[in-house]
C-alpha cells in the first residue's frame, strides 16, 4: 500500500524541543525564529527529512509557519487547517493563529520589542518573503537576519536515527508520447525567452518545473513523482542540471546527456558565485526562488525578476497530455465506481472503518494495473472526522462509518497518463434533512462552476464567488479555495491558476482545474464534492457574439442521488445531474464486472 496509518504528529515532546531551540536561539542572539513549512525548493510537498514544522510543534499540515520566541510561540495556518492544528499541537505552548485573522508579520511587529533580531534560515525562505518582512518590520527597526545555511537551528536538533534519510529513489524518463514534447523543444523554448528578455540564465528551483522540463520523474517526494535538484537553462548553452546523481540510471542518462550536462547536486551553490564572477544577467523567480540563491548571485540588484518560465506552459496541456488525462479518469472512474459499489454493500454493517475504506479504494486502484502511487494521502472523514477539511486518517483517529452518518473521501491517483483527484460525500443509512439541505447547497455551487462560461481575461478569482453564491444564500460557507491547478503525472497542486477569492491569474484553455466547493458543520460532518475540469477553447454560443471559455468535466464517477434534495434544483440543474450521470454511465459500464454495472445503473438513475 502506498499510504500508511501511523500517527506523524506528537506533540508530546514539544515543550523540550522548544526549550532546546531557544537555548540555541539564544547563544545565537536571535528573539525570534521563523520555521516555516517548506525546503529548499519551496514546494508545497516535502520529504520526511525536511519536515522541521512537524518535528518541532507536531502539526502535520502542508502548509503553516510557526514563530517561535523567547517567551511566545505561535502558529500560522490557513482554513483548511484550523481545526486540525488545535487537534495536533499543544495549545499551551503554541498559539493557534488563522492566518485570515493575523499574518505572522503582524505578530511579529505586535509582539518584538523596538530593535529585536528575527532570524530565519536563507534556504528556506523566498526573496519576496523576506523582502515583505523587511519592509513590514522596519519602522520597529526589527533586524532580520539569515542564520548561516549550514547551522539550521533545528537541524542541529533533529538528528539521526531519529531524523529520517534523506530520499534516494531512481529518476525515470518521462516518455514523449505521454509528455507530448520533447525536453529538447521544451528548452529551446525557454531560451527564445531568455532571448527575448535579454538574459544570459534563469536559474530554476522547482522540483515540479525541472521534472516537466527534462522529461523526466522521480519519488523523492511522497505521493508526487518528482526528485530535488536545481538548473541553471543558459541562452546560448546546454542546460545543467544539478542532481544526485547515484539516482540517475542508464535510461536516464541517456535521455539527458543529449539535452543537459550533469552535474552533482551540492555543486549547485558553486556554481552561482561562477555566474556571479562572470557578471552574467540571470533570471531569478523571487516567488519561488530561496533568499540563499538570491545572496549567492549578489543580491537583489544583480539579478533580473523573472517568472519561473516553466509554470505557465506546464499549466496548459497539450494534445498528448489531455489524451492521457482522460484516459486516466476512466481507468480512475472505474476503480471509484467499484469502491463505492463496496460502500453501499458493507458500510451499513457499522463494522467498516476509515482506513479499511482508504485502503479499499486504493486495492481497486492497484487493480487498474496502471496505478504509479495515489497522488495525496486519502482524505477519508467519518462523521465529524469529515468536518476537518485536510483529515488524515491515522491508527489513532481511525473511526467506524456509522449509519445515519456522512462519509468524505478525497483521494486520487497518480497514472504515467495522468493525475486524479475526486470527492464524494456518501450517505451511510438514511441521512437528514439537513445534510441534504446542504449537500445540496454544495452540489449548486459545483453545478455553476461545471457550466460557466467565460470570456478571455477572466481570473480565477472571477470564478470563485459563482460556486459559493449557493451557500451565501443560506448564511453558509467554507474557508478554502475552490478550485487548484492538477498536473500531468506531476503535482496534484498546481499553479499558477486557482479558482480562489485572491488568485489574479487568468484561465485560459489546456488547463485542468479542480471544482471542489463545501460545507463543514464542526463535530457532525463534512461535505465537499470535488470533480476536475478541463478548461475548453472558446467558442461563440448559439446565438452569441463574443467567444467563451467552457469546461469539460474529467471525472467519471456517480454524486451520491441519496444526498440531493431536488427541490431545490432548478430544472437546469436537474438537467445537468441527469446528462452527467449519463455519461458516467455510457463511459464506465462497458469496463465493469456485472454487479458493479448493476449498482452503477441504479446509481447513475435520472432523478
């Protein structure tokens, strides 16, 4: 199996491991210490070895900082995480802060003294970051200052055996049929750009943007097949990709050597202070870029801001990726359709339990055949489990589907052709008229993102409100995004578009979005139904004068009809349910054993 059940956040040694950073803190003249949740490469997942965040306050979320100083602590989570981080972490010790209520910034300017010193660690930190810092503690005249990147405070702390190995699996060629582009157009694509903005380099650190790049995959990062390394992409010369290069077998070292040269993976910052002597122009993403790779290449007044040049075209899926992606949702919509067949038989026994469920799911996905890895650890939430919107299940919190009771399941796949990720919210026994009240709220929104139609220039900001329009209505919402960007056999969280009340990227056609709106009710129950979404080309409606952007729905499995209160559909939403169900059916029923396609009829009846 490829997710396990142990519980990874324990809070119990926190107080000691706290006292010891401080002590630390303090021969290093530092008040504060800024720990965020992120590594050298400011992904969004991790390896086990860099997860400082957990070690230190127990709190196992993808996304949080912490502020810890000498007499106060504190940590900052988004909506999705509030919840779990009051489960997770000592509140004693360490204050729970939404970050909608106060960033750590303003924290930091409330709490510090005049003249205090914050220190953070260059590598783990973007130049934006630390440049918005700076300029928000600066009329207290807080110092902020960079601990030596090769002192980290808290790895000074964590160490072995405790401290896990940093990853060695191998890197595997990506294959042009599914990538649908060669590295080496891929490449001289980013150097037209380089070209055209008169820069001599970029420097790139994204695991994400340099695994599409080359072609190329890895598992240096649970659930996401990518590897860490950095690249410098020269205008006039071969690219150097800096790896582990025990990790590079001979497929791909043939597939680089034409393309790259290599070299290894602690040569990187070397190789800088040469980029810097030669007085070359480099481009430097400073969103995704460490501070430390800022200073190596002499500070924000030698290098050129320069959007990472891989995300954009990474986000837009060609031919061959598209192709692939919805080949992978019917394998997926299989393995769905047979789970939840299984739920309906054996839930209502009361015996069945969360991680028999994720395990369940994920056996069927193993029975595809095509199944690489799930693409995120599976959310599966019995009753008020449900309402933690990033629960993850664990030999602690593991809790039995009880009738009369709701289910959430979020989870996804990982295929060479594509990446998957779905919601569903099952009734276990007869459910109330509240929870369909609800999840039918929800169902609208989903409904209104899934048939909008846009025009060239709309953000994804643009489109969030029309997904929570429903639940406004009622006095209700969620305190999450409604939609991210998904990768092509990359992350399951992609950027630079998101369907979000702050995001000011455009949408435009190739992209894949997730259309995932809900409803959490604390301590009783979760809903969220989450499909992805293919954004179409823009065409002029019947009858219309203006092209518009549309979506195609990717992903095929049946929206529990138990939940749905019909009466409160409009007759264009009941269309909709009906001609979506219908699909699925006429996809799926041709690949499954006999009983699943009786229940998939049953499922997929018109309301």
């Amino acid at each position: 199996m490829f997710q396990i059940f142990d519980a990874v956040s324990d809070s119990s040694l926190a107080a000691e491991r706290l006292a010891a950073l401080r002590v630390r803190m303090a021969r290093s003249n530092i008040d504060a210490l800024i720990v965020p949740r992120t590594d050298a490469h400011q992904g969004e997942y991790i390896p086990a070895s860099e997860e400082r965040l957990a070690w230190l306050t127990g709190f196992a979320g993808s996304a949080g900082t912490a502020i810890i100083a000498t007499e106060k602590a504190a940590l900052f989570v988004d909506g999705r995480y509030t919840v779990q981080a009051r489960s997770e972490v000592d509140a004693k010790l360490i204050d729970i802060v939404p970050m909608a209520e106060k960033k750590a910034e303003d924290w930091l300017a409330e709490e510090l003294p005049d003249g205090a010193k914050v220190g953070f660690d260059p590598k783990l930190f973007t130049l934006a970051q630390i440049q918005r810092l700076k300029r928000r503690l600066a009329d207290k005249k807080i110092k902020v200052a960079a601990v030596s990147p090769r002192s980290n405070l808290i790895d000074a702390l964590w160490r072995k055996p405790e401290r896990p190995d940093p990853p060695s699996g191998a890197i595997v060629p990506h294959p042009v049929s599914l990538a649908g582009e060669s590295a080496a157009d891929k490449i001289s694509a980013v150097q037209a750009r380089l070209k055209t903005r008169g820069l001599d380099a970029v420097v790139l650190t994204s695991r994400e943007s340099i695994a599409w790049l080359f072609n190329l995959r890895g598992s240096d990062v649970k659930h996401t097949p990518v590897f860490s390394a950095f690249a410098i992409v020269h205008q006039r010369a071969r690219p150097e990709l800096f790896v582990e290069t025990s990790k590079l077998g001979a497929a791909a070292r043939k597939s680089l050597t034409p393309v790259a040269k290599i070299a290894g993976y602690d040569t990187f910052e070397e190789r800088l202070k040469d980029l810097k002597a030669a007085s070359k122009k480099v481009g430097l993403d400073p969103t995704t870029a460490s501070y430390a790779i800022a200073a190596r290449l002499g500070g924000a007044r030698r290098i050129v801001r320069f959007s990472d040049p891989c995300v954009a075209p990474r986000a837009i899926k060609n031919a061959a990726e598209i192709a692939g992606t919805r080949a992978a949702h019917a394998r997926d919509g299989v393995a769905v359709a047979r789970f939840l067949a299984w739920l309906d038989d054996n839930a209502g026994s009361g015996e069945i339990d969360e991680i028999t469920a994720a395990q369940t799911l994920e056996g069927f996905r193993h029975h595809t055949g095509e199944l690489k890895e799930i693409s995120f650890d599976t959310i599966a939430g019995s009753g008020p489990n449900g309402a933690i919107v990033h629960y993850r299940v664990n030999a602690k919190t593991n809790r039995k589907l009880k009738p009369g009771e709701l289910f959430l399941v979020d989870s996804g796949a990982q295929y060479a052709d594509g990446t998957t990720d779905i919601t569903r919210t099952v009734a276990i026994g007869k459910p109330t008229n509240d929870m369909r009240r609800h999840f039918t709220l929800v169902l609208k929104g989903n409904i209104a993102i899934d048939t909008a139609c846009f025009p060239k220039g709309t953000r994804g900001r643009d489109l969030d409100s029309l997904a929570r329009n429903p639940l406004w209505q009622a006095g209700l919402d969620y305190d999450h995004g409604t939609g991210h960007g998904v990768g092509s056999y990359l992350s399951v969280h992609e950027g630079p578009v998101a369907i979000s009340r702050t995001n000011a990227e455009f949408v435009k056609p190739g992209m894949i979005l997730s259309n995932e709106p809900g409803y959490y009710r604390a301590g009783r129950y979760g809903i969220r139904i989450e499909n992805l979404v293919l954004v179409k080309e823009p065409e002029i409606p019947k009858g219309g004068e203006r092209p518009m952007m549309s979506f195609e729905t990717l992903t095929l499995a049946p929206i529990d009809r138990r939940l749905i209160d019909v009466g409160l559909l409009t007759r264009a939403e009941r269309v909709w349910v009906d001609a979506y169900h219908a699909r699925v059916q006429k996809m799926l029923q041709p690949l499954l054993d006999k009983p699943t396609k009786a229940w998939l009829k049953a499922a997929c009846a018109p309301l």
